[in-house]
C-alpha cells in the first residue's frame, strides 16, 4: 500500500502521539528485506527517534516483527493487524488454494487503488517483497522478540478473507501476545483504513504506552504500510 492509505488512521492518533509512516517499498536498487529495515531504521534514526511502538498492517507485520528481533531496545511495544504470520510458504499456498478470490473479495475501492498505484510506481520492489514473504520462516524472529520480552498484541478482523485466523492466533500463541478479534461492524482485512476509527478504538483498549500520554520524550509510534 501507499503511505498515505493510512493517513485516516494517523490522524486520528496524532492528538496523542507522533505518528511515523515510512515507504517500505521506497528502497533504493534491488529490493530486499535487509534493504527495507535499513530505510526504517534511518526514518527513526532522521527523526531522532530513539525508542517507538510498531504497528503493522499485513505485509508490514513481517517487517515490524524484523525490526523489533534486531533491535528490540528501540522498541516500547509490538502490534500486529491483520499480518504476515509464522507459516510459511505451504500455508500460504494452501490458503490461496482454499480461498482463490478471497483478495476480489476484500479489495474495496481504496485498498485497489493503493495496491495498483503501488504496482505502477514499484512493480519489481513488490514482486520481490512478495516473494519474500511467500517463502521465509519468521520462526527465528518470533523467538528472539519473545526473548527480548517486548510487549506484543495482535489485532484481527472478524471478517479476514486474506488471512487465516487461525494462522493469526497460532501467531499470538507464539509471540505470547494478545490476540483480539474486532467486533462491532463487519470488517475485512484492510479495516485498519477502511474503519480507522473502529481501528483506533480497538487500539484504545490495548492500553499501548504510546497512547497513554506517558511515553517518554523521542519516543514515536512508527506504522508500516
């Protein structure tokens, strides 16, 4: 997705906290996942950003769960929507298999067009992250943010026709997170800026430091798109 889908989202949490959305498919040459956290952790490190609390929306998930194993001392907190989880290649396959049109299904006017500007701007960055994804165990990682003992949450649509929920609570088992289902309104896998206040409530309820007030100064909240 482009950055600015999330915009909806962030400001309506920028009256609590300084909201970061980084390009993750902005890489110069090649594209790969290396490449891709190296641009977040210049973002933060631009900004004077010492420590931050991650969000991260689906494919951005994965590369949040990256950020957060390598560096765990700049990271306050962990949420996860909607996102990549710990299987791999086969699940995802398996999945695909199951649910042929679940991605026609899910993609609402905006999400469409996000993804299709996304294609046009950055077609081979985004074969490349997709195929990353498609093929990489995030095992190793898990393990190493449960170790670090950063505080993990993962939110889940109550209607993913993407994502297995299944997969997303085997994942929150894993991480040792909570794992909240949303309620209210049907809402499918992109309902983080499709209903960005229901989104922003779920958030609320989390109780996050970084939207209690009582972050520290240099600390920010950095959204992967």
């Amino acid at each position: 997705m482009q950055p600015r889908t999330y915009l909806p989202l962030a400001r309506l949490l920028a009256d609590r906290v300084r909201v970061i959305i980084p390009a993750i498919l902005s890489v110069r040459g090649r594209w790969t996942f290396d490449r891709a956290l190296g641009g977040i952790e210049a973002v933060l490190d631009d900004l004077g950003v010492v420590r931050a609390s991650l969000l991260g929306h689906s494919f951005g998930g994965a590369l949040e769960l990256g950020f957060a194993a390598r560096h765990p001392g700049q990271v306050v907190e962990c949420v996860f929507a909607d996102t990549l989880a710990v299987r791999e290649r086969f699940s995802l396959a398996r999945e695909a298999l199951h649910n042929p049109f679940g991605m026609l299904d899910m993609a609402t006017p905006r999400a469409a067009t996000a993804f299709f500007e996304s294609c046009v701007t950055h077609p081979a960055q985004l074969v490349r992250a997709g195929l990353w994804a498609f093929a990489t165990d995030r095992g190793a990682d898990i393990e190493r943010v449960v170790g670090s003992g950063i505080p993990c949450h993962v939110l889940w649509a109550n209607r993913d026709t993407l994502l297995s929920r299944g997969d997303g609570e085997d994942f929150a088992r894993d991480l040792r997170a909570t794992f909240t289902v949303a309620t209210g309104p049907v809402v499918d896998h992109d309902w983080m800026f499709e209903d960005p206040q229901l989104f922003a409530g779920h958030l609320g309820a989390l109780g996050l430091q970084a939207l209690s007030g009582s972050a520290a100064p240099g600390q920010g909240e950095a959204c992967n798109s």
